[in-house]
C-alpha cells in the first residue's frame, strides 16, 4: 500500500489537501483536509446582529452573495418578515448572476484544463481541448472570461460590485432599480444568453432545457461534430474517458430549493431525493447535525444541530484531520449542488442519467451546464417583472432576543446559516456551507464523507504524484473550501 | 496578438501568488477587470503569471517545485502577491494554516518567499493590515504582511524590505478593485514604480490620493445634509447610516466597479475598507455614532465648528426637492423646468 498526499490541490475555491491509500493503481480510502481556518462562527460573537451583513459575504469571495442571502433569511426569519416582491427578484437576480458565474468559471477556468494535459495527447479531441481550454491560454476559456466579466456588471447595477454587496437586506433591496434600468440590466443578461449559446452549447438555451433523456441527448449529440460548441466536447470526452462512471455520489441529494417567487413558489424544488426509491422526500431541517468528531474543533455535547452549535478549536485532538466538521442529515451522508438540485427538481434529462449511472463526474457537470440554460431565461422574466412603481424594502425592526435560520442554494449547493440574538448581539452563529456536506471528513461511526467515499476506486497511474483522475473527480465537486471551514 | 511581433527588451515579469487567511474574493474580483481578454492583459503587460492558485494547471507537487525554485534563486521571483491575512495561531506556530501538501505554515513560506522577492505585494486589507479575518477576538491571531492594524510590524515586521528596496506595497481594499492590482502590477512589470508613490499606510497612491466621496453621485444630498434615513433612501448617507466615505482613501467613486457600481450607488454606506482597522469599528456598521446628534466621523480636513455651522445653515437652506428625495427610492420632485432660457 503506498500513500499520497496531494496538496496545494489548487482551482478549487481555498485550501485542499486529500490523503490517499493506494493498492494496486487504485485509491483505497481517502481523508479530506481543509487544512485552513479563520474562525468567523467566533468572530461574529456578540457583534449588532445586523452587522452580520457586512461579515458574512466576506466568508468567501466566490459565492459572498449566496452567504449575504442566507445572513438575510436568518435575519428576516428572526423579524418574521418576508421581502417585498421587487426585493425577492432583485435578490433571484443577484443570486443568479453569481451562481451561473460560478458555473461558467468552474467549467472553463476549474474543470476542463485538465483535459489539455499531456496524458491525454493521444485522444482524438485532444487538439480541440487544448485549443479552447489550456489553463491561462485557451481561446475559450478567455471568451468565458470576458463573458463572466460582462455578467458581472449586473452586480455593479444592482449591488454596488462584486464580490461583497451590502446592498442584500432582510427586508429587500437597498438599491431599487429604476425603469430604464431595467433594459439595461436585459440587454446584459442576452450578451451572456448569446455566449452560452454560440460558445458553451452551440443552440439556442430552451433547446438545451428541453433535452428530456439521455437518449434525446445523444440524439441532440449527433446533429453536429462532436466538437460543434463546448457541450458537446464536454459530452464526446465524457462519454468516452467513461466520467459516467468515476466518483460515485451517495444516492442521497439534498437541496434547500432556490429562487422563490412572491407567490411562495420556488423555481427549484426543496426536498431530498433518493436513488433506490427514485422518490423526493421533504427536507427536515430539525435533522440536520453537525459531527466533530475527526475536526480540530470541540466535539462537546457529541452531533449538534446548527441551532446549538459549537465553533471551539482544539488543535491537538487525536483523530482528527480537518477543519470540517460533518454535518449529516439524519445521521447520513448526503450530496448537494447543481445536481442535486436538479435531481429534487425532477428534470428529466438529469434523473434518467442518474438513475442509470448515479452521481458522478460526468453528470455533476451536467447538471452544471443544464442550469446555466435553465437560470438564464428566468432571469429575463426577474428583469421584465421589476415594478419600478412598487417599493423595493420595507422598513423593519430586529427584535432583541430571537432566533434565525436562513436556507439558501448557493452554486455549489445547500447553504444554511441558523443565528441566534440576545439583547441584540449574536450569542450564536452557525453556517453549514455545501462543500461542509460534500466534502466532510468521517463521523463518529467512521462513516466517510461523500467526496471521501467517491474517490475510493479512482485510478493511479504509475508515476503519478498527483492523480489526474482524483483531480477529475475532485473538481467534479467544485469545492469551496473557503466557505466550509469559514 | 499584435504585441508578440514586439521585441522584448526586458524578461518577462514573474508573479507567484499565495492566498492564505482570506476568502479569495480579491482574485475574484481580479478577474472582473474592465478588459475583453483578462490573460491578453497581462502578457501585453510582459506579467507572467507564474502560479495563481485559481488559474494555474499545476497542481500538488507541480506547484511546490514552483515555489520551491523560487526560494532556490533557480526562478527570478519578481513580485510576490499575497491575498488573506497571516495566520500565526495557534500560539506563534502558523498551523491555523497549514500549505496542502507540504506540513509547513503558510507563514513560513510567505518569510521565505518575500526573502528572495524584488517586491512584496499585499493585495487587499487582510494581506495589508488582517482585515476582516482580525475582527472580533481575532482567533487566528491574524495579522497583515508588514502591519498589524495601522501599526507597523505585522509578519515581516517593520524592517522588511523587498529586493528592490520597498517596502511592502498595500493595494488595500475588501475586496481590491481588479485595477487597482491589475495597474499595480503593470507599473511594477514596466519599473515605473518607486517609494513616492506609496502613501503613509503603503498604499498606491494613485488611488489612495482620493477620497470615496469625490464623485459620490449623492453630493448634492451631502451639500444640503438631505439624509437617509433607510437602506434605498436616495440622501445622503453619512449622518444616519454609518458612511465614511468623506474620510477614506480611495477612488471608488470615479473608478466605479463592476460597470457602473460603488458601494454608495448601490444604496449602502462606505464601511471604509481601504483603511486598517475597518473590521472592528467600534459601533453598528449600519449607524453613525454621534454626539450631541453631530456625527463624530465629520470629514478630516475641515474644522468641527464650520463644518456644523455650515450643515445647519445648509439644512434650513433645502429645497423641497431634495429633501423629499432624500428619503425615498425614486425621485418624487423632478428639478424644475424652466420655461425661460437658462442665465
């Protein structure tokens, strides 16, 4: 048995380090290390409550918006308020242009690079990938760059800039969109429809949405070259280096349900869905735990719920690997992200791939690039329903003594963050952020986390010191490690 | 690209940048430059992306080779970049954050590094001053790479210079604005940059020589003291909400971010990021302290008793129209037409 240890495991959001046994050119077990912590759950003591605005969008600076919604939430569930319906879509649109950002950056810039590399000169699409995608170089890759910073603008208009907006409130926006920049805003969100529509799928997005199993995909698939848009490259590369099969998921997918309308509705469904009974459950919060048994934190008081947290470190406790803690639902190991939200949503497409080859590299991506095509026109609906003639927040006071919990998807997954308020100071604060699920460490029974147990099986090549197929699947998850160890 | 067929006198320039105690959202918002072609930018620029953590292809034991040669003088280091703040917790032993792969302290490696480096970079308020990772308790212990707050010392301590002489440079900001890193670097690539042209906190000047407030689209709210009152309240937001913006050091009104953004336009008070110390403020980040219901933050350069003088004469002096549009989120009186030619 020979031992890996892979670290700086870089285009991933922060610090990542993966201990791996190593039998017979395969992975035999894996350990996960957020080998970086600052503390945030402890900076946030006795801070203003509403202060919290300003500290947590600063827990990471790839997805500060999704952690400035979930602050919100928890703040409005504390007052018992909801926003109005202008503050409802201007928060979807910030969200949106945030979390499609994301995808466009970890497809372009994180996941496809590694294809350039020279173990896979000999294949047929080679050429074409190190063309668009070799890191720092590739055609594509730099369109997407431009893309991405033409995306960005939105986030200019409608909080200031990107990343870190104090503009998200518990009771609204504090930026109220005027009626001429409502076209404006539009004509932004079409430049981005038009590169993910030339570049990324080569067809227009409602035809990608619409695709509705994975037979109609490989039918779509086979209407132009297998290099006709970087879909289908992505596609024809999958498909043949097997990525269906690397990095198995849990079975179990979690998602917290994202962009609500002012009717109470949610474009993406809330619930859990399972592989072996294909069924959606409802997501019970009052289930969720978190573990510390293998983190270099205080596991008093054994699993916690987030509402009862504990953020204490204890560096020297034997056993332990990471700053993570293990947050479980119902005791289990759950997957969340782009794929699980779409598996809980029911799409189609992605429920037939999963329900032939479960969670895997391949179809994380997938589900990555499908909401892309998905999100993008509802974004333009968000853009034409702004009221200019409505009020954008509502003025609202903070009890003294509360509690909060405030559920929200960012790009990567679940988020949630649970706060609680004495005399008008936070006594607690705690934040679960998706990679916290996917890549937690083992709990007290030894159970491993999901990207611990996926990686079990991946190949090692002779020579390899730092596997290229657990950067695959690794990647697959799009890590943020800044956010998990907060 | 045009500029290849150029010959190069010098070599080009070669940054290597660390993140540590931070949340990546500098080279986030490094990536939003105002450019249709961000690595076109930089190699025009002769900048040579050595390793960046987000947009390398090296990973694992690639990228420690990397960093190792530059410790070995076997890779001219040109510029160190260094994004977050520097953990030296627990108890002075830096293993709040431990460099993946390798066991050693971030800190250790930032030391060696900056050794050999021809200049040291901070880029945003945690690798200048801790920032935001500093607040509270500070349970990391974090600090800057050349301060602690606005004292002088941090990791390197006072004394450190780089190769070239200087002294850390701090392109503050939480974020940093893209271009103020991204024109930084130019600067240094093309040896136009000296001591003069850092302020008292070794920030860039040409962004540290302005205030926020200078092109703050709420000016004539200022001028008439026509407040807000509420988060999308149009007035101004410096007597209610905790704006600093008329004592801080940045251009972030006339250099606008994201398009057409600053932290004023979209309805929020500036919370003074570019300055050490902006994470512990010492009150609600959303209210301005006061005395006497005069805010104690009034602007550095004017004495007090004007300042109050010229704020209440200017009060009683408010049209109805900004007055009225001070607290609302759109405007309800339009300045008036005039139906003879303008004098």
């Amino acid at each position: 048995m020979a031992r890996l240890i892979v670290g700086p495991f870089n285009r991933v959001e922060g610090d990542l380090e993966v201990r791996l046994e190593v039998v017979d050119g395969q992975v035999q077990s894996a350990h996960i290390n957020s080998p970086m912590y600052r503390g945030f759950e402890q900076i946030l003591l006795k801070k203003p409550a509403m202060d919290a605005l300003i500290y947590v969008p600063r827990i990471c600076g790839i997805c500060s918006v999704s952690q400035s919604v979930a602050s919100a939430r928890a703040l409005a569930d504390a007052m018992g308020v909801t926003p109005p319906p202008n503050g409802a879509r201007v928060t979807n649109l910030m969200l949106a242009t945030e979390n499609m950002a994301d995808h466009l950056t970890h497809f372009y810039l994180f996941f496809m690079p590694d294809f350039a590399r020279p173990v896979y000169a000999q294949q047929p699409w080679h050429a074409a990938v190190q063309d668009r995608f070799t890191a720092m170089q590739g055609r594509h890759a730099r369109l997407a760059l431009a893309a991405r910073q033409r995306l960005f603008t939105l986030l200019g208009t409608l909080g200031g800039k990107w990343p870190h907006t104090q503009s998200i409130q518990p009771t609204g926006s504090s930026r109220a969109v005027e009626a001429a920049e409502r076209v404006r805003l539009l004509a932004r969100v079409r430049e981005f429809r038009a590169f993910l529509e030339q570049t990324l799928f080569a067809a227009p997005l409602e035809q990608i949405s619409a695709i509705d199993s994975e037979a109609a995909l490989r039918q779509w698939y086979a209407t132009a070259a297998p290099d006709s848009g970087d879909f289908r490259l992505f596609l024809t590369l999958a498909w043949q280096l097997e990525l269906d099969r690397m990095g198995p998921g849990p079975g179990r997918y979690m998602s917290n349900g994202s962009y609500p309308s002012p009717d109470g509705g949610l474009t993406f469904a809330r619930g859990i869905w399972d592989q072996v009974s294909d069924k959606v459950q409802a997501l019970d919060t009052d289930s969720i735990s978190e573990d510390a048994t293998h983190a270099w934190l205080s596991d008093a008081g054994g699993a916690r719920h987030p509402a009862d947290g504990l953020t204490v470190p204890d560096i020297d406790k034997p056993d332990a690997y990471t700053w993570n803690k293990a947050p479980r639902l119902d005791g289990r190991v759950i997957e969340t992200g782009a794929l699980a939200r779409q598996l809980v949503d029911a799409h189609p497409l992605i429920r037939d791939a999963a329900m032939r080859c479960g969670g895997t590299v391949y179809t994380r991506v997938l589900a990555r690039l499908l909401e892309l095509a998905r999100v993008v026109p509802a974004m333009e609906e968000w853009i034409k329903n702004l009221r200019t003639d409505e009020p954008y927040f509502v003025a609202h006071a903070l009890p003294d003594d509360a509690v909060g919990m405030g559920l929200t998807e960012a790009a990567r997954g679940s988020l949630g963050h649970w706060i609680a308020i004495r005399k008008g100071k936070i006594s607690n604060y705690q934040i679960i952020a998706p990679t916290s699920w996917n890549f937690s460490p083992r709990d007290a029974q030894g159970v491993p986390g999901a990207l611990e147990a996926a990686l079990v099986g991946a190949a090692v090549l002779p020579g390899e010191d730092t596997p290229v197929s657990v950067q695959h699947i690794v990647r697959s998850f799009d890590p943020c490690m800044v956010c998990t160890v907060h | 690209m045009a500029s290849e067929t150029f010959s190069r006198k010098t070599p080009a320039f070669n940054v290597l940048w660390l993140q540590s105690g931070g949340c990546g959202g500098c080279s986030m918002s490094l990536l939003c430059a105002d450019t249709p072609d961000f690595f076109g930018a930089l190699s025009d620029a002769d900048i040579n992306m050595l390793w960046h953590p987000s947009l390398s292809i090296e990973s694992g034991a690639d990228a420690v080779r990397i960093m190792q040669a530059c410790i070995d003088g076997r890779i001219p280091l040109h510029a160190l970049c260094v994004e977050g703040s520097m953990l030296r917790g627990p108890n002075g032993t830096g293993r709040f954050h431990i460099l993946a792969g390798t066991g050693k302290p971030m800190i250790e490696w930032v030391q060696a590094l900056a050794a050999v480096a021809h200049y040291t970079v901070a880029v945003g308020t945690c690798a200048a001053y801790g920032g935001i990772t500093a607040a509270g308790g500070n349970p990391t212990d974090a600090c800057g790479l050349q301060y602690e707050g606005d004292q002088i010392g941090g990791l390197l301590g006072a004394a450190y210079r780089s190769g070239t002489g200087l002294p850390v440079i701090n392109v503050a900001g939480c974020p940093t604005h893209p271009n103020w890193v991204l024109e930084t670097l130019m600067a240094l690539a093309a040896d136009l940059f000296d001591a003069s042209q850092m302020d008292a906190l070794g920030r860039p000047r040409f962004y540290a020589d302005h205030l926020v407030h200078h092109g703050c689209t709420r000016n004539e709210y200022y001028e008439f003291k026509a407040s807000a009152e509420k988060p999308s309240d149009l007035g101004c937001m410096m007597e209610n909400m905790g704006c600093k913006g008329t004592q801080v050091h940045a251009d972030c009104n006339t250099r606008l971010w994201n398009g057409d953004g600053s932290c004023t336009r979209g309805g929020y008070a500036c919370i003074s990021c570019t300055e050490p110390g902006f994470e512990e403020p010492g009150h609600s980040f959303h209210v301005t302290p006061k005395i006497a219901g005069i805010p104690i933050g009034l602007p550095t350069d004017m004495p007090k008793a004007w300042f109050v003088a010229l704020a209440s004469l200017s009060k009683s002096a408010t049209p109805k129209r900004v007055r009225e549009n001070a607290t609302a989120d759109h405007l309800k009186i339009l300045p008036a037409i005039r139906k003879t030619r303008l004098k």
